[in-house]
C-alpha cells in the first residue's frame, strides 16, 4: 500500500466523521473500522514497512482515544443518572414530609374542631342552668301546702321567656303567624274551618297556631302547624 492509498484512507475516514451527536462514537467506528480492513487487504501478501507499521499505530491510537472518549462520556451519564435520581429521592422524601405535615394538621384540625364544639355546647348549658333552677324552685312552690296558682303561673311565664331568651341569643326565633296569610314554606296545615267573615277573616290566613314553628338563624327548623281558614259556606 503506496502513500497514496494511505492518504486516501485516512481521507475517507475523515470525510466519514460525524458532527458530535447521539451516534458519534458509533460513525467514528465504522468508519474507522472500514478504514483498517482497506489497509490490511493492501498489505496481503507482504510485510507492511515502517510507514506502514506507523499508520497502523495510528488508528490504533485513534481507535483507542474513541473508546477513551466513550467511556468518558458513559462515565458523565452515569453521573448524570446519579444526580438524577437523587433529586427524585429528594422529592419523593419532600412528598412524603408534606403528607405527613397534612395528616398531622388535618388531625389537629379535628381535635380543635371537637373543643370548640364542646365549649359552645358548654356555654350553652351553663345558660340554661338558672332556667332549670327557677323550674326547680317552682315544682317546689307547687309541692307546698296552700300553693298560690297565681304566683305559680306568673313563675312558670317568666321561665317560658327566660328559656326562650336564652335560645334567641343562640338563633333560635319563633315563626310570627299573628295576622299573616298561611305560607307553606313556614306553615304546615293540619286543620281548615270556614272563613268568618264576621270577624274580617278571609279565606287562607291563619287562623289558631296549634305548635310553633321555629327558625336557626334564619333557616327554618320546624313549621308552625296551624289552623287556617277556608271559604266560608254558601248559604243554601
């Protein structure tokens, strides 16, 4: 093989080279690769020269810094890899701190939840206790010999409007049916009699309340059952 068959190959092989990218090593191989099995079939059938011996050295260096160049590369991947899966594990262990974080604050939560309710709930039986105090004075009153019905039913009105205070404060209102149309939305008819118009009545208005009806804070909590009226008869 003359100087110019060597050129030629080492031409080829450089023409062959690619640009850095994702098959590099692997085009610089082959092409290397063809490169030698073009000189060593130039060489069958003699003994290669000094020339010839240091062209082989030479892509042999060159085939040698390929593999160095692709074990470096191997080496920062794995690098990479490493660094890749150690931010993983980082959030999967920030994941799992803010989960924990959020069970812990949810069953904080909870608890917190349970105090306040037993507090309201406290605060309103320590209202409710002198009520139930001034029932017991009057079953007292009442026990007694010679016990004046009078003062009994005045105490026991008091207690009415003291126990119906004490719940107002709270939310609790009762439904006003004096002199109102009947509404179905607040009242439940359980009875109708003829409209007297006599008295001014007309017919659908609320006639007698037969138990009270009630509001929490503005939402209704039971209908008023009531007695309402309805046209009055024809005479025949």
């Amino acid at each position: 093989m003359d100087e110019k068959d060597t050129e030629a190959a080492q031409a080829e092989a450089a023409e062959t080279k690619p640009q850095p990218g994702v098959d590099e090593f692997a085009a610089e191989a082959e092409a290397l690769g063809a490169a030698i099995e073009r000189f060593a079939r130039a060489l069958i059938g003699g003994m290669p020269d000094r020339a010839q011996l240091a062209e082989v050295h030479g892509f042999q260096a060159s085939i040698r810094e390929l593999v160095g160049r692709a074990a470096e590369s191997g080496a920062g991947a794995q690098d990479e890899l490493a660094l890749t899966r150690a931010e993983a594990e980082k959030q999967r262990l920030a994941a799992a701190r803010a989960k924990a974080d959020f069970l812990n604050y949810q069953e904080r939560a909870q608890r917190d939840l349970k105090t306040a309710e037993e507090q309201a709930l406290r605060g309103y039986v320590a209202d409710l206790l002198p009520i139930l105090d001034s029932m017991d004075f009057a079953r007292k009153d009442l026990d007694r010999d010679g016990a004046d019905l009078a003062t009994a039913r005045e105490g026991l009105t008091l207690i009415v409007e003291s126990f119906a205070q004490a719940l107002k404060v709270r939310g609790l209102e009762c439904i006003d049916v004096h002199d109102c149309a009947f509404d179905p939305n607040l009242h439940e008819s359980v009875a109708a009699r003829p409209a007297d118009e006599a008295r001014g009545e007309k017919p659908n208005m609320v006639a007698e309340v037969c138990r009270p009806g009630y509001t929490w804070k503005g939402k209704l909590l039971r209908p008023a059952q009531v007695l309402i009226t309805a046209e009055p008869k024809k005479p025949s």
